[in-house]
C-alpha cells in the first residue's frame, strides 16, 4: 500500500480570508469571491455557501459584511454586499 501526500482541502471559510487578505484595504462583493475560488468552474453555485459562510466569519468577528458602504448586520441585511476584513485603525 503506498501512501500519499494529501493536504486537506481549505475550507470555504479559509478561502474566503485568504482572498480578502491579498488585498486587506479591498472589500470585494460575493461574485468576486466566488470566481477567484472557481475561476473555471460554475461559481454560481457558491453564492449562498459563501454567504452563509461571511455570516458566521462576520459573527466570529473574521469579516465585516458591508452594505452600502457601511458595515452591516450580518443576521439583518439584504441585496448587494462587500466583505472586508476588519479595519485595525
């Protein structure tokens, strides 16, 4: 039996903060996010996954869900949103 290197797979949490950290200043929306996980695939399918993960990285203190610019409530808000990272002012 051979054994091999495997790395565990990112979780989509880790995924997201990996891509908001390349760019910390940044705030990206949830497609942005998306395609820069699955730039050839079919990204679509991750846009309520990823949602559902910012909510819980955003309760956790992680992120921050913006809203029209401003930081939203991430168990009250609606439309189009960024995410970011918190801000270390």
């Amino acid at each position: 039996m051979t054994t091999q290197d495997s790395q565990p797979t990112p979780s989509l949490e880790e995924n997201i903060l990996k891509i908001l950290t390349r760019d910390s200043a940044k705030t990206l929306s949830a497609p942005e996010v998306a395609q820069a996980i699955a730039p050839e695939a079919d990204w679509h399918s991750l846009l309520m996954p990823i949602r559902r993960a910012a909510v819980a990285l955003a309760q956790a203190g992680r992120l921050v869900i913006y809203r029209k610019g401003k930081p939203a409530d991430p168990l009250d808000f609606r439309g189009v949103y960024r995410l970011g990272l918190p801000r270390q002012d």
